[in-house]
C-alpha cells in the first residue's frame, strides 16, 4: 500500500512500489491527463510536479513519491484558467495536443525558477517532444504567460504548489 | 679499444638485456601482494575451493554450475545473439581478431569429444585438444589455480547442456601472432600450472575471496594492467585495465583513484546489485558480470570477494581524480560555464535530463545518478562515451522502470563527444576533452 | 451532386429536440456501407446538423481531430451558411456510416488532405438548407416573408421591424417544412466566418488534461492488455510458454495472435510484467534476411526492370540526344517511422450482442470492418466510438491494432479490454513511408533551356484511391509537375519489398519533390541560371496549376528578397502543386564545420478559399517541423529482417530548440479550397538539400542529413 498526495489530497493505493508513477496516476487513479509516450524518460509527455519540480513519471516508481507534493495537469486550475493554461488557450498552441500536458508542466516549473526566462532558458528547459511541431506556439506562449505573471495574473483554483 | 674489453663490454650488454629480459619476464604471481606463507590445499585447515559453505543444499549438477557461473565462461562463450556456451564472442586484439570457441558438447563442433585429461589440460595449461596452444584470451593463467575437482565439475555442467552445433569463424590473428607455437613460450613464462595455495596467515574468509577473484573470476585479467608481452603486470594489480573498449577501474585501495574509499557494503552492494549510490553503476563486460556472475553467488562468497580485494595495497591511476561528491546546480544555466559546450548541452537537455537530472543525482532511480561514479569522474570520459553509444545493452530487457537505451545510432560521433564532455564537465572533478574521432573508435570496438 | 432528402425519423441517438433530430439510420444503411460501387445515399442534414431548442448547435463532423483542425474547420463551412453562433457549437465525431463517405473518394476517411476539399460543398448545402428552414419557420411565426429575415449569430432577425428570435425557439418548427433541395450559398466575399480564425473547438480541453484520447478510454470492469510480435515483416508466431506470468495476481489471459502474443491483466504495467515473462518463439519467414542495404540494392536494380508509363510527352530520347548538356542523377530516401505521440492502441468489448470500439482512428469504416472480419460478424454489429488522436499522419489509417484489440477482448467474457503498444512497438510495427529511388536524366539545350527531363521511380505504393484510371500513389509529384518541359517521360515500378508500408504525411509528396527539386535545382545550376528564374521559366504556360504555382513562388521570392541573401547566407527554394494547394518554401542557411545553420524558413500557399487562416499557419509550420525532422534524422534502417530502431533514442524527434523561425504567407484567393494539413511537409527537405548546396556546393542526393554527417543548428536571431 502506498500513499500519493496528488493535488493536494491524499490516496491510498495498493500497487506494486515498483510500478511507474505514471500509470498510477493513470489506471489506478483515472488521472488520464498524464500521457504515455516512451516510458523511458526521453519524450516529457508523462511530466508532472513533484515538489515543484518537473518530474517525467514514467521513469519514476511510485514507492519513492510518498511523502512527496505531486501536481498533475488536472490540478493546475479547476477551469482552464491558470495564466499558462489561458496562454496556450490564446496562442492556440495544441494541435493533436497530446504532448501538451506534459508541456504546460514543464512550463509552469520553469516560470516559477525563471519568471522572465530567455529562449535559452526555454531550450533547455522545455524539452518536451512534439510531434506536430508547435514549438513556435510553445515559445510564445510561454513568454506571455511570463508577461501575465508579471502582471500579477496569478491561477485561479486548484493546488497552490503549481 | 682491445678486442678484450669489447668482448666485455659485449658480455655486460649482453648480462644487462638478460636481466631486463628477465625482469621483464618474470613477473610476480597475483597474490605476491599479500606475502605469508603459502600452503597446499592438502595442508590447509580450511576449504576455500569448491562450493561456499552457506550453498543451499542441491545436486551435485546444480553446484557445478554454481562453480560455471563463478568462473562465468558464459559470457566469453556466448555471441551477441548467440546460443549459450556455443562460442563465435569476437575479442577484438591489436593484433586481429579472436573468436571464442563453442564448449557445448557438441561431437563436431564443441568439445563433445574431450576427456577429463583434455579439459585439465586446456584449463591448467592452454592446451586445446583441437586447436593446440590457446590464446590468452582465454584466462589459463588464472584457470590454472581451479583445483581438478572444481574444473572437472565445470566440465560436468558444460557436458549436462544440449549440444549446439555452430562453428565460430576462425580466429585470424596477423604474423607472427598466428604462430601459435609461440604460446608455449608465453605459457611457460606466465602460466605456473599449480594448483591454488592458500596464504596460512590469512582468514578463511580471505582465501576464499582469493580463490574467487584468482581462479574462478579471474579478476585481474580486466583490471589488471597488461605488460607489452600481454601478462598481467601484478607488481600494479588491480590497478585498471581495458576490457572490449571500456576501462576496469582501479580495484586498489588508493583512495582517490581506486575503491579505497568505499566500504565494504558499497563494494558487496556493487557486485549483487549492480550499483552503488554515489560511487557508480556497472556497464557494459562488468554489468554482464554482475548479471551472469556475481548475482549468482551467496552472500558469504560475495562478502569473501569483497575482503580479498579491499586487501590489495594502494595504487594511483595518475590520470583519476577523486571523485567528485557535489551533486551540480539544479539550473541548467549553472554549473557548467555558460556558451562552453552548446551542442553538449543542447543534447543533455533533449536526452538525458529526463532521467539524469540537471543535479546528476536522481533519488527516484538511484543507479540513474552520476553524481560520484567513477565513470564521470575519468577525464578520458571512455566510459560515459561508451555508455552513450551502447546504453545498458548488456543486461536483458525487463520491465524494470528505467534501462539506458544506446544513443549511438542515432547520433554522430562529434554529437557523443559533445554531450560526454558536458556530462563529464558537469558532473566531474575535471573536465574531458574527447573528441568525434575517438567516439568513432570506441563505436568501432577498437 | 446528391439530393438532399429527409429521412425517417426514429428518436436520436442524441437526446436533443428540434431541427431534424435523427442519427440512428436504418439498418440496411449501415450494412451498405462498406461494399464498393454502392451508390452513395442521399445526405441527410440531420446526420451532420442537430439545433436544440436550447440552441445548442450539434455538429457530427466526418471528419476526426487529430490536430489537423478538422473539428473546427468542417463546422465552419456549415456555421458559416448557417448563420449559427460560434459559442453554441458542440461538436462530436461521426460514427462508421456510409453517409459519411468523402465525396470525393467515397471512403469515411481523414486522410489526404481531403476532408474540406471533399466537404466544401455539401456541407454548405446543409448549413444553407437549414438556414432556409429556420428563416421559413420564423417567417411563419411572424407572419412576414422569409426574404426579409436573415440568420445571424443564431438568431433570426426580421430586418423592417427589428424583430429577433433564437434558432433555438423555431427549431422544432423549422424541422417540420420542406428540406430546400438547392438553397442559395454565399459568395465567398460575403463570407463573415470562413477567412476568420475562431477559437479552435478542441484547444481548451487539451490545456487541462481533459481531452479524452484513445489510450484515455476509462471503462468499468476494463481489463488492460500488451501485445509483442514477431521482429521480422512476415514472421509468425511459433511457439509460447506463458507459464511464468499465471501465477501473477493481475495476470488475466493469454491471447495467440498469428505473428505474436496479447497478455491481458488488472493494469497496463502489469500486463507489461507479465508479457516479458512469456517465453515466444517465432518463424521469422522469407524476409529475415532483409537489411537496408537489400533494401537499397533492390531498389537500384529496379532501375533495370520494366516499369510503367506515367507520363510522356514528346520523344525523350530523341531530345536527350540532341542536348547541350546531359545530366544524370539517382537519389534515394529511406523508410520513415510516424512515430505519433500516442502510441497506437484501441479498447474493445466483445458481447453476445456484438463489439464496440474506442480508438483514434482516420477511419472508421476501417476499423469497424477489421474488428467485423476479427470476429465474423456483420459490419453493422460493430460501434466505433472515435475519440481525438494523438497524432495520425496516416498511422491510424490502418487498423491492426484494432484487431489485435477485438481478439484480446473475445478472451475477456465481455469486459472491455485496453490495448495499448508500447513505444517500441510502435516504431517497430509501423506502416512506414517507403524508402524510394529515382533515377533522373535531364536535357538542357544551348540557351540553358530544360528540353527533357526523364525520371524512373522505384518505390512501393498503394494503388490510387477513389480516382479511377489514376497512376497509383508513388509517381506523384513527378508526373504531375507543371513545369512546362516539351519532352518529359515519367516511369514507374512498383516495387514491393515485403516491408509494411502505408501513408506518412504527405505520401509522396514527402519524398518526390526532394528528389524532383533537387534535380530540377541540379540542373538549373548546370544551366548557370538561378534555381528561382530557371523555375519560373518553366511556369510561364498559362495552365491554372501553372499560374498558381508561379504565384506561390514569386510570393515566397519577393518576402525572402530571394535576389539578397545576407552575407554568408544562402538560400533554397522548392514549389509544387500538392492535395489541391499550391505550396512552397525558401530556407536560408548558412553552414559551417558540418553545421547547417537555418536562420529563416519562408513558407507560401494557395489553398484557394483559407478556412481558418490561424490553422493553415499552424499546419504548414507542424507540416514543416515534421518534414524537417525527417529530412535531419529520420531513417528506419532494417538488419536481418526486422527495423533496428525502437523508441526516441534511436528515432530522435526535432527539439524546441531546433525549431526555426517560420513566416508563413496565404496567397488570398477565391478558388475552391484545397488541402492544407499535409502540403507544408514536402517542401523543406527539398528547399533546404538546394540551400546546403548553395552554401557548400556539395549536393545531397539522400536523405537524411545525418547520413551526409551533417546536423542541424537554429539561430534565433
């Protein structure tokens, strides 16, 4: 039995401590916005927040995240209305979105350590593999949700740890 | 100058390159380390050889293989992709190419016809039944030390396998080397054909790791550096070596260089699991050791290994710093100075941070951290190169949480050479240098 | 043109009232569906147009979304004749039915940029009937002619008396008169919505998580399943011993397939657990000796085999023999991996009364008739429930995995089971874009004029679909080039090697205009003329396709100021007619030590009438990134009969960071619509092999770069 605090509530679970975080959250926990992509690490599409950390939790058993604050793409805002959320939503950023959880995690953790980040910053932060190419989209809207947080737009509902 | 003290100059030249010769040539044993006094086994209280004592009880099959994992002739025996035991493992030399041969015992093609008297023969001294005078790489000299007991049992358990029928290509070695003939030099000058002897003054539990590392793991023949005669040169045992490309550490107890600063459960948790936090991860011929070998051993055998190396006296690798302990900053835009390896650090962004972690310690996946392995910590950055290009291969496929896949064939040799010197910039005491052209010999294999 | 004609109504699938309610057809309909030469049944409104009396407007799209914007730009047509609000809108996926078959090819299909080329029309009609039929229902009520209400933001507005109503309030009414058989369309100049961008309808649920994918499928009592097959193309399962994985908890069963083996568990990882526990051995079949270089030798040797002709215009030979200056050039490309970000997977329930299905699919048809023949039984007895696609490129197209899924779930005593294929899987099992060759010869005469131009092309292809009497897919692009060349002979052989393949965005359009633009740019430069004016030359004709194209061209010339690179930069340029649309794009690079720097990407279109302008931009960039991928790094490389690529470490993706700079240009234009999800793909490989040469003088006749030693760097300057 192990015990998640996923959006600031706790769940008890009885799993396998090796099975991988993300399909926890995923088939245990019905949390489908988390994707699977390559379960080894290397797309991003799995990424949550462990602590505030961009975290990719296909790579991550779920043994060693008890005790850990863990923030899904669900627990971001209760409607869509976290400034990265509202950013992507007037960039119109997704195309199959598939990858775009993933992304808007990455985001949001990168904005709270750097709230005015360079592309640089972007490039070696964002890593997140797309398919359909809207790294241009991702860019931009990223630097707007930085402006809409400067300007004192801060999320709506939701965890308090995004 | 008078024909006299031309003659005996000539003689002194002569006298000096015959002790050069000499030293050259004869080198001390692998256990000359530990000095004491020697003992037959006949003399010995104790029984190092054989199965450990703490062996669950089982058939006498089942402790030949005990001793067939010990001694792990699967791994040399078996090609990529191959059957178990039935040869055609490409060891590639500076002089030429060797191939394992087939020891199933296959009438035709392995060794189905041999005798005990044959097999002795090519394990004590390096005689092979069909080919004559064996290699050294095959390990004899280490082999030698197994007791006929022991090394017939082997037989046993290779004569219990179903016989494959392969015939490996021929081992072509450039002249003169494909004299055979000249092995027997070689063989007397370095393979004493005796059995092993305990050192009296040592535990039971240290003879036993003796006999382990010297006549069944032969560790000495990764780890040990080579003489230009191809011996072991055991006045630096344990000192490092090569092994199809990667460097075997230093297994000495130089603090900085070699394991001296482990513990001893560091060491036994390396062997039984692979991986030790903060000191490294097994890749590579070691991660199939591990995998084929050291997990199959008991508890007491792994412990008795540990003893018998951390006994070996220091010495330094020149060119290993110590490690570095300090994990790196968590801000990518840290810790390595900025605009110096952009390619690198594109790479590591892209392909390694998912799991490596900017801060190189990864506490979900412990044996994902970089952070104080000696790997990173090795300015030639050999190994993390390799590791790149060949992921952990090795090891079979599981649906264990996280296996490093190879990057090799999908990105060029100055790509592997950018982001192993990032990660070794990074992670390391001292930076790296390796370039394109040296990746393509390690991809190379050579 | 079809009628327009009511059909009976029996309830809705959709609880909704008002304007022409039925979604459930008749059974014979549904079985029809699949059987070829069937004539196409009259569309009914209904099945695509539901107006609740809460003015809800329901739109059931043919058309999937899987990033592609069909779900946006198909309700446009309809909203825009309509007059509906854009707020009001829900959309939903059609089910498998053949009221749903493109028109233009007859399938219910997302594939080939089709879907508003083949819906353009009729669903215009649909939105226009029912704008009639609202207007008349309103004008009934009020007592006034319906020629002087208009429709607008879902209301009806009597324009002498200001009087309003919402749809909502005359629905029911409305679905009561006379479907108009050809109401009146707009003009495009009076078009308000189609031209504009609104907000896309999928874009907020997939900020949030919500969006439901195939892999997302969450069902009670659901069960999960991992499915591995044979390594080689055309191998078949031998043997297996599953006795390790039954003493597992989770483990549920065991399902043989014909090339491999399906475990069924409590979850998907355990599923994972047990399947690397099954011992599997395989016939690996007559391919296993396949690698890449057999791959390349076989299509080489095509070259000295009897093809097809696909076009000939003039005497070739004869003209070749008469040149100036002859040139001969063989290039080549490699299979492709889609390598979508969801990997393919399908949920099926399998019960006495028959199958349902979840999945992302191009086609439902296709996956209906796969789980029907898995089973054996009627089409009509399987429900396909379409859910978003996390990509299809043309992967989802096939329905394999939709097999496997119906099969797996027949061991399950009716609980729905969850197949998913692990990424590795994914690249291995893929339908791959076929590695390709052409072998082109090509005649200047002495004023450097292009008098002939042969090409012989090896790949494997597909036959054509829906266009009878057209050249299967693999010669396109080449044998369809509008230059104006007096002597131009195209042949083909296709060639099957044995290697699964299928459409990669763009199908050959991926790979044809590399090789037919990078030749074309060889011998503009033998000619001594400047790649953009030695095209230009060859677009003079007058034919629509010509001047279209011509267009395109001197758009992207003039906004790249095509006569001024900057120093030490250089620039490359490719055009063609693709899916109906005109497409281009001019790359500017500079290289240095192996470095191929790209600074700029200039990409232009006539997609005739631009539905969604914000879209088309964000496809023809996606299309780009997508090409440039595979033109950088993308190689699918084959050693004893099975691919030697398995996930994104040996089948890499673009970066962020290696995403240039893009400016996107839409030519304005009134011509019917043409595609626009596939074209931006075919372009860059082209455009950037003409740059590198203009750079460097070395001529890359392969892809990808990486075989060249060559990689990619971005400036963001």
């Amino acid at each position: 039995m192990v015990t998640l605090n996923i959006n600031g509530s706790d769940h008890t679970i009885d799993v396998e401590t090796d099975t991988p975080l993300l399909w926890v959250l995923r088939d245990e926990l019905a949390l489908t916005g988390t994707k699977y992509g390559c379960g080894l690490g290397l797309c991003g599409a799995c990424t949550v927040l462990l602590d505030g950390r961009p975290t990719r939790s296909c790579v991550v058993p779920v043994s060693a995240v008890s005790g850990q604050a863990i923030v899904t793409i669900e627990g971001l805002s209760k409607d869509k209305s976290h400034p990265v959320q509202r950013a992507w939503i007037e960039e119109s950023v997704p195309q199959c979105g598939y990858c775009q959880s993933g992304m808007i995690l990455a985001t949001v953790a990168l904005l709270k350590n750097k709230p005015n980040p360079t592309d640089h910053d972007i490039d070696t932060n964002v890593t997140n593999i797309c398919r359909c190419g809207t790294y241009n989209r991702v860019r931009k809207a990223i630097h707007r949700a930085a402006r809409m947080q400067e300007n004192g737009e801060t999320p709506v509902g939701g965890s308090s740890t995004a | 100058m008078t024909g006299k003290s031309i003659g005996i100059i000539a003689g002194a030249i002569v006298l000096a390159g015959l002790g050069v010769l000499a030293w050259a040539a004869i080198r001390p044993g692998p256990m000359a380390f530990a000095g004491g006094k020697r003992a037959t086994l006949a003399q010995y209280p104790g029984s190092p050889t054989g199965v450990p004592a703490d062996l669950p009880p089982m058939d006498a099959l089942a402790r030949a293989k005990y001793l067939t994992q010990a001694a792990d002739c699967e791994a040399c025996h078996t090609a990529d992709g191959g059957q178990p035991f039935a040869g055609g493992l490409a060891f590639q030399t500076d002089f030429g190419i060797i191939y394992s041969p087939n020891i199933t015992p296959d009438r035709e093609t392995g060794i189905g016809t041999w005798t005990d008297a044959d097999f002795l023969k090519a394990v004590h001294q390096g005689i092979s039944k069909d080919k004559g005078w064996l290699y050294p790489a095959f390990p004899y000299a280490a082999y030698t030390y197994l007791t006929d007991a022991d090394a017939l049992a082997i037989k046993a358990y290779l004569f219990s396998l179903p016989p494959q029928k392969n015939v490996p290509p021929s081992t072509k070695l450039r002249f003169p080397y494909n004299q055979r003939w000249l092995m027997a030099i070689w063989s007397r000058l370095y393979d004493p054909d005796s059995r092993f002897r305990p050192v009296v003054d040592r535990s039971p539990s240290w003879n036993r790791g003796a006999y382990l590392v010297e006549a069944l793991g032969h560790c000495g023949d990764c780890h040990t550096p080579r003489t230009a005669l191809q011996s072991l040169d055991n006045r630096h045992k344990f000192a490092g070596g090569l092994s199809e490309g990667w460097r075997a550490y230093n297994l000495t107890s130089d603090v900085d260089s070699g394991i001296g600063g482990w513990s001893r459960e560091d060491l036994v948790g390396y062997l039984t699991t692979g991986h030790s936090l903060d000191r490294g991860t097994a890749f590579g011929p070691m991660a199939q050791a591990v995998h084929l070998s050291f997990q199959k051993l008991t508890t007491a055998d792994v412990s008795a290994i540990a003893e018998y190396v951390r006994s070996v006296p220091p010495v330094p690798t020149p060119d290993l710093p110590a490690p570095r302990l300090k994990p790196a900053p968590e801000d990518p835009a840290q810790g390595v100075a900025a605009g110096s390896n952009p390619r690198g650090e594109a790479l590591f962004a892209s392909m390694c941070a998912g799991c490596h972690t900017w801060t190189g310690a990864n506490h979900f996946v412990p044996h994902a951290t970089l952070t104080g392995t000696r790997a990173v910590n090795d300015p030639t950055a050999t190994n993390v190169a390799l590791a790149v290009l060949r992921g952990a291969a090795t090891l079979p496929p599981s649906a264990d949480i996280a296996v490093m896949p190879a990057f090799g064939q999908a990105w060029s040799d100055d790509d592997i050479a950018a982001v192993s010197n990032y990660v070794v910039g990074r992670f390391g005491a001292r930076a790296s240098a390796i370039t394109g052209a040296q990746v393509q010999q390690l991809r190379d294999g050579k | 043109m079809s009628d327009i004609t009511r059909r009976a109504f029996v309830g809705g699938a959709v609880a909704l009232t008002g304007l022409t309610l039925s979604l459930e057809l008749p059974a014979q309909e549904t079985a029809r569906q699949a059987a070829p030469g069937v004539p196409r049944p009259p569309r009914t409104p209904s099945a695509f147009l539901q107006i609740g009396e809460d003015d809800r407007i329901t739109i059931i799209t043919p058309a999937v979304e899987m990033g592609q914007g069909g779900h946006t730009s198909l309700p446009m047509i309809i909203m825009e004749e309509l007059g509906g609000n854009w707020d009001r809108l829900r959309v939903v996926d059609a089910p498998a039915a053949a009221i749903y078959n493109n028109p233009l090819f007859g399938l219910q299909a997302t594939v080939g940029s089709f879907s508003v080329r083949g819906w353009y029309l009729e669903l215009r009609r649909i939105g226009a009937a029912a704008r009639v039929m609202l207007l008349q229902a309103a004008a009934q009520t009020w007592k006034v002619s319906p020629e002087h209400c208009v429709a607008d933001g879902s209301e009806v507005i009597h324009d002498s008396s200001g009087r309003r109503c919402s749809f909502g309030s005359v629905a029911r009414l409305a679905a009561s008169l006379p479907i108009p058989q050809n109401p009146l369309l707009k003009t495009v100049a009076q078009y308000t919505m189609i031209g504009s961008s609104p907000p896309r309808v999928d874009v907020p649920d997939k900020v949030d998580g919500s969006a439901r994918y195939g892999i997302d499928v969450t069902l009670p009592d659901m069960l999960y399943a991992a499915v591995k097959t044979c390594p080689t193309f055309g191998g078949k399962l031998k043997s297996l011993d599953d006795s390790a994985c039954r003493s597992m908890p989770a483990y549920r069963a065991t399902v043989r397939l014909a090339d491999g083996v399906v475990v069924v568990a409590q979850s998907y990882w355990q599923a994972r657990k047990a399947l690397e526990r099954v011992k599997v051995e395989y016939e690996l079949g007559p391919l296993a000796g396949l690698d890449s270089e057999k791959v390349s030798q076989q299509l080489h040797a095509g070259f000295a085999e009897p093809g097809f002709v696909a076009r000939h215009d003039g005497k070739v030979e004869a003209a070749l023999a008469g040149a100036a200056k002859v040139l001969e050039s063989v290039y080549e490309v490699p299979y492709l991996a889609h390598a979508c970000m969801e990997p393919m997977n399908c949920t099926a329930r399998v019960t006495d009364a028959g199958c349902e299905i979840w999945c992302g699919t191009q086609n439902p048809q296709a996956a209906q008739a796969a789980a029907a023949t898995a089973l054996g039984i009627a089409p009509a007895r399987v429900q396909v429930h379409v859910q978003y696609l996390g990509g299809g490129f043309g992967r989802r197209g096939e329905a394999d995995y939709v097999t496997q899924a119906v099969l797996a779930a027949k061991a399950t005593q009716g609980k729905p089971v969850k197949l998913i294929w692990s990424r590795e899987e994914d690249i291995q099992h893929d339908f791959y874009r076929p590695a390709a060759a052409i072998r082109f010869r090509g005649g200047l005469d002495a004023a450097g004029k292009l008098v002939a131009l042969e090409a012989k092309i090896i790949s494997a292809s597909a036959p054509a679909i829906g266009r009878p009497g057209a050249p299967p897919f693999f010669v396109e692009a080449v044998e369809d080039a509008n230059y104006r060349i007096p002597n131009f002979y195209v042949t083909g052989l296709n060639k099957d090697l044995g290697v699964r393949f299928g459409f990669w965005r763009s199908v050959n359009h991926s790979h044809n205009p590399f090789m037919l633009e990078g030749f074309i740019d060889e011998l503009a430069r033998a000619a001594g003329k400047d790649p953009y004016l030695f095209r230009r030359e060859m677009l003079q004709h007058g034919s629509e396709g010509a001047r279209r194209q011509l267009a395109v061209l001197d758009l992207m010339a003039q906004k790249a100021n095509w006569q001024h690179p900057p120093a030490g930069h250089a620039f490359g340029i490719s055009a063609f007619e693709a899916f109906g649309s005109f497409i281009g794009t001019i790359v500017e690079v500079s290289v240095k030590d192996r470095f191929v720097t790209i600074h700029r990407v200039v990409q232009a279109i006539d997609c005739g009438v631009a539905i969604h302008p914000d879209n088309i931009s964000a496809q023809l960039e996606g299309g780009m990134a997508f090409g440039l991928t595979a033109a950088v790094r993308g190689e699918i490389t084959l050693r004893n009969g099975a691919v030697m690529q398995a996930n994104f470490n040996d089948y890499p993706a673009l970066a962020l960071s290696e995403m240039p700079l893009v400016e996107s240009y839409i030519v304005p234009s009134t011509a019917a619509p043409g595609g626009v999800g596939e074209p931006g793909t075919g372009p860059i490989a082209p455009s950037l092999g003409n740059a590198i040469y203009a750079a460097t003088g070395q001529r890359l006749r392969s892809l990808p770069l990486s075989r060249h030693r060559l990689s990619l760097k971005v400036a963001r300057t």
